[in-house]
C-alpha cells in the first residue's frame, strides 16, 4: 500500500498552486469544475510519491487552529529534496521571499534534517533530505 494523495482545502486556489509549482516543482493537471457544489480543484503531481489535491468550496468554514502551535489532526507533511544543502538552500530562499519560517534547519532527534515552513495558507510543510 502507499498513500495516494493528501487533500488540502485553500481559500485561493491559483495562489497556492502556484506556491507549490514554484518551490517544489509540482505539475498540476487541469482544473477539476463542478458548479453544482460549488467546488474547484487540482491535483498536484511531484516526481516522486503522492500527490497533493488542492480544493477550494467558498462554504467551507476557516481552520481553527493556531499554526505556532500542535493539534490533533493532520499537522504537516513533509517533501523530500535530495540533500542537506537543498534543505538549506529552499529554506533561505523561501525567508527572502517573504514566506514564514516556523523551525530552522536542524538534525532532529529521529534522524531527519529538516526545517518547517508555512505555505501562502499556513499549511505546515516540512522540507526534508
């Protein structure tokens, strides 16, 4: 078995396709209508391991949560990037362009080198080797 794909509600759909096109080289497919629901989406596709669909209803109620702080529920999903140096470089790159850091790169305890970054909808995301 493999997860097929991770499912994220956003308030602008274009905005965080884009995000996800620029800094982790998603491929979008086309843009999925249904006006009887209300209801846009696309699926994001990487060069490896599952795929990320983007949706966006107008009626769907905003996340509650803190993103500075945990909660019960999906938390973050991480993207690998090949290399301790990547994970350097995107996360330096992604500061000056404005894009909130919330953990520097760092060793964890498990064995990851990772950093934690927000996207455009503060959605946690961390980069990985």
């Amino acid at each position: 078995m493999k997860i097929e794909h991770v499912a994220l509600y956003v308030k602008d759909l274009e905005r965080v396709r884009s995000f996800y096109e620029t800094w982790f080289q998603a491929k979008a497919g086309e843009k999925y209508v249904n006006p009887t629901k209300n209801f846009q989406s696309y699926f994001l596709s990487f060069e490896n391991g599952c795929r990320l669909e983007l949706m966006h209803q107008p009626q769907v109620p905003e996340n509650q949560n803190d993103v500075e702080k945990q909660s019960l529920g999906l938390i973050h999903f991480a993207v690998s990037v090949g290399s301790v140096e990547k994970v350097d470089e995107m996360t330096a790159q992604l500061r000056l362009a404005g894009h909130p850091i919330l953990g520097e790169p760092r060793w964890t305890g498990d064995g990851y080198y990772e950093s934690v970054i927000l996207d455009p909808e503060g959605n946690r995301i961390e980069i990985t080797v």
